[in-house]
C-alpha cells in the first residue's frame, strides 16, 4: 500500500486533501491487525484489506495527537456512513480505548509523540 513513498523504511500515505504522512510498515501492520480484531462488519477473515481504507485516516490522526473521543467519533463515523451500519453493534469507543492504548506503546516507539 506504499504510495509514493519509494524504496525506503517508511510509508507515505496520503488523505482527502494530499497530505503525506510517514510512518512504518509494522505500525500500519499493527493496526490492520486490531481493525481485523475488531472486525465491525464480520469480513475480516475473507477480505484482507477491507479497513485498510481506515489506516491512513487513523494514523494521521493519532500522529496529531487525537484522543479516544476522535478516534471513537472517527470510527463510528466510518461505520455508519462508509460500512452503512449501525454503530451501536460495533462499539466503536471500546476499539478507541484499545487503539489509543495501542497507540501510546508504538507511536512512542515510531517517532510520533503519543
């Protein structure tokens, strides 16, 4: 899913308005890995990049410093108006706890001021 970022260690990916942000392949890997945990619309185990369109969203904003209330409001968002779901079922603040806990281990480690 690299997008421009070349050959290098890190990741470019970029959001709605073109910004770039970097970041490793392992913390993209790591929340891949509790999106498919999480699995809000039960596809995980079928479809490997069903929330990777949730990745670089998500790390932008944590990168930035977002709390459990954006990351919460983020996913709820993702799921009612992106997945067509109600977001009630998915417990979209629960997941935002784990990220933001995620978070505060690998984005120390990755450079990012968690």
């Amino acid at each position: 899913m690299d997008q421009g970022g070349g050959g290098g260690g890190a990741h470019f990916q970029g959001d709605n308005l073109g910004a770039r942000q970097p970041w490793s392949p392992s913390v993209e890997n790591d929340l891949r890995h509790l999106l498919h945990e999480w699995d809000p619309i039960g596809v995980a185990e079928g479809v490997r990049d069903e929330y990777d369109c949730m990745l670089a969203p998500m790390l932008q904003r944590l990168r930035a410093g977002a709390n459990e209330t954006e990351i919460g409001e983020f996913l709820r968002h993702e799921v009612e108006e992106h997945f067509g779901l109600d977001p009630l079922g998915a417990r979209p603040e629960a997941m935002a706890i784990r990220v933001i806990a995620w978070w505060t281990v690998v984005g120390r480690a990755d450079g990012s001021s968690a």
